[in-house]
C-alpha cells in the first residue's frame, strides 16, 4: 500500500488524475473502473482538461463503473450513468459503446447482476479501479455486514448511505433504496486500485480501513490485501494518522 499525500482536494485531483493518465498512457486499450461520488468530481475534470489539451487519448479505453441505483433510467439526472456521461464521457472521445454500468432498469436483480459479471469478464477484467471511501468504510455499495461479497450484487442500502446521499434528491423519500454494485472480489481482481480521500470528515475511517483490523464491518479495510493499492488524500483526511 503506498499513500501518497495531498495539500489539498486540487492537489488531490491531480495526483490522482495523473495516476488514471499514466494506466491511460502506458496501454492505450486499458479497462478503467470508474466511480462516482463528489470525490472523483476534480479528478474527472482534470482528465477532461489534460484531454482538451490533446494529452490524452481515450478513444481505445474500456470503463466499467463500480455501481448503479436500482430502478433509475440512464436519463434521470440522479443516475450514476447521467453523472459519468455529465463529468467525462460527453467531455473526452471514449467510445459509448466501451462505457458500462450496471442495468439499474432491469428489475430482475440476479439477471442483473449475471449480466454486468459477464460484461467485466468480456472485457478481460480492470487494470485499475478508481475508488472513493464512504464514511462507513464502503466501497462502491458494499455497505458494512458479515461477509465480503464476491461479484455483482444487489445491495439494500443503509441509513447512512441514504441519508448521505439525500442532499442530490428533492427528497429523502426519492432516494433508492437499493443499488446494484461490483463486488469485493471483483475489485480484489483489478491490478491496481487507486483510492481518492478528501476532508477531515474522512480522518477516523482512513486509519480505521487502512491500518486497523480486516473486517466486512470495514469493507474498504480488504484492500489492505491487495498487492498494488494507492491511496490519494489531502492533509486533512490523513490528519488522524501518525
């Protein structure tokens, strides 16, 4: 695990933005796993600058993105397909038909999840994984609980995760309950994960994922496992760590 500190969420964004570039530049036709979220917002918007500049080239690229709300259609301003398309697809010359997500619209959830399996393992699985960290320790939808899930799932999310998400919505009521998610394993596989972290809120579960017990109560704390993990955080999120 390499930690790699950040001034700022500028500095945040670029550091990771410069990491993303390099997969992109070192093998043209790379799988990126992709988030969402407002920590990659500045990421994302550094990639669209560096490929208005003609730096990056994102024609070859596969995207899989880490997860989708059951039961929003790809044109509701609340998805994560609308939020991707809003902050890189529509901004860089990636091809829409190598960009994929989880079906939020197919309400059979085990087809669902088979579906985008297939679609990750066409593809010859993730050269590297983009994450955020939730404040309860979850990546993607893999809320805390009693096992690491394998692969692509349907997730009944929590509280918190509700509630955090509340501020996109009209209403608390609005918000899904539910949500398709890559699975723990799936994100084990890719080659290198990069984890983005911003602002003091984020201090308490950076020591506790990173460098406290491995637990699916802390799903992010598995990442501890893998072999090639880099985590991007500002001074404030690190603040808690010796």
């Amino acid at each position: 695990m390499k930690i790699i500190k950040a001034k700022d969420y500028n500095d945040m964004s670029r550091k990771a933005a410069n990491i993303i570039s390099a997969q992109v530049l070192m093998k043209p036709n790379c799988v990126l796993g992709l988030a969402t979220g407002s920590t990659p917002i500045g990421t994302y918007a550094q990639l669209v600058e560096w490929y208005g500049k003609g730096d990056l080239d994102f024609s070859e690229v596969t995207t899989v993105n880490l997860d989708e709300y059951k039961g929003l259609t790809k044109d509701n301003d609340q998805s994560y397909y609308y939020f991707m398309n809003h902050h890189l697809f529509s901004k860089v010359n990636v091809n829409p038909a190598r960009t994929f997500l989880p079906d939020g619209t197919e309400p059979d959830s085990a087809k669902a999840c088979c579906d985008y399996n297939k679609i990750i393992a066409d593809v010859g699985g993730i050269d590297l994984q983009l994450l955020g960290l939730g404040h309860n320790g979850h990546i993607g939808f893999n809320e805390p609980g009693d096992t690491f899930e394998a692969e692509t799932h349907c997730v009944d999310l929590t509280e918190s995760t509700i509630k955090a998400n509340q501020r996109f919505f009209a209403s608390i009521e609005e918000v899904p309950r539910q949500a398709y998610t890559m699975g723990i394993k799936t994100i084990m596989q890719a080659k290198k994960v990069l984890v983005v972290v911003s602002g003091a809120d984020k201090a308490a579960i950076v020591k506790e994922a990173f460098f406290g017990a491995i637990t699916p109560k802390v799903q992010a704390s598995i990442l501890q496992m893998h072999r090639d993990v880099i985590i991007v955080a500002d001074e404030a999120a690190l603040s808690e760590l010796e």
